[in-house]
C-alpha cells in the first residue's frame, strides 16, 4: 500500500485542481455567442469534445432567442464583445431584442437568467475596449486568440464560482 503523507495530499490536491474540467456529459451547458463563424465552430467543436452542451448563435438577437426557448439552464455565456450589426433592418421588422453588443447582451442575459456566469472573448485588450467606452472591469476576459487550456481554466473558474455562491 502507499503510504500517505502530506506530500502526498499536496500532489493530490494539485492535481485535482489542475486536471482537464470533465463534466458529467451534458451536466452543464453553455451559450457561445461569435459572429465569426470560424471562431463560433472552434469554441463549440472543442468544448463539445470536452463534454459540454453548446447553444450557438451569431448574434445577441439570436442569443436572447435561444434563451428563451431553451429549457434547463445555461451555466455560462461566453460572448464576443464586439458583434456586427445586421446589414440592415427594415423599419417593419418586429421583435423585443435588437441586436446589440456583447456587454449589453451580457447585461440582458444576467438579469433574465439568474446565477449566469459570464465570460466576454475579444481581439481587442481590455485596455483598448476601455478607452473605447466598454468597461470590462468586473467580467473574466479571454483576448483572443486563446488557447483551448485558457479557455477551459476561465469556463473552470465560473463553474466553481457558480457552485460556491449557490452554496451559500
């Protein structure tokens, strides 16, 4: 038998928190939002591979549609926070949710969707968005591109979150 020693324990405890994120299959499901459709099929190829539900959409129009469809919960939104506008919209177009950038879909999606966590993507850097007006302070920020590991530890990191403040 081996022996157990606080050696031991630390390299266990490390490793636990270090090992690839390996969800239940289908236990969590998360919302990626891209208007670039290459960006869109990656993300969702690799976190499908790695167990995940994915609900994609191109736009925050198409976003808040799939929320409202969608039965069960989402656990994360993972937006790009800079997406397209339509190339035009007719005036007689109807529907509650214009399409807008991914902050303020991200600010929708946390007031109708309770204990969401989100994660805002972008080329841009923090700094560059800031000066342009889009404070992402208080939001976890992958600036792309990223490797499929950060991705993974942030989307860890909001789960763990989620679980703990549900927790108390």
């Amino acid at each position: 038998l081996n022996e157990l020693t606080l050696d031991t324990l630390e390299y266990e405890a490390t490793s636990i928190s270090q090992a690839p994120l390996s969800p239940q299959v289908g236990r969590y499901t998360i919302l990626l939002v891209d208007d670039d459709p290459a960006m869109l099929h990656l993300c969702s190829t690799l976190l499908a591979r790695d167990g995940f539900n994915i609900l994609e959409a191109s736009g925050s129009t198409e976003a808040m549609a799939i929320c409202a469809k969608h039965v069960g919960d989402i656990h994360v939104a993972l937006v790009d926070v800079l997406l397209q506008p339509p190339a035009f919209r007719l005036k007689t177009e109807k529907g509650d949710s214009s399409r807008v950038n991914g902050h303020t879909l991200v600010k929708d999606l946390t007031a109708k969707l309770k204990g969401l966590r989100t994660i805002m993507m972008s080329t841009n850097s923090k700094a560059s968005l800031a000066n342009n007006g889009i404070d992402l302070s208080d939001v976890p920020f992958l600036l792309k591109p990223f490797s499929h590991e950060k991705m993974i530890a942030v989307i860890r990191q909001q789960l763990e979150s989620r679980t703990h403040s549900a927790a108390l």
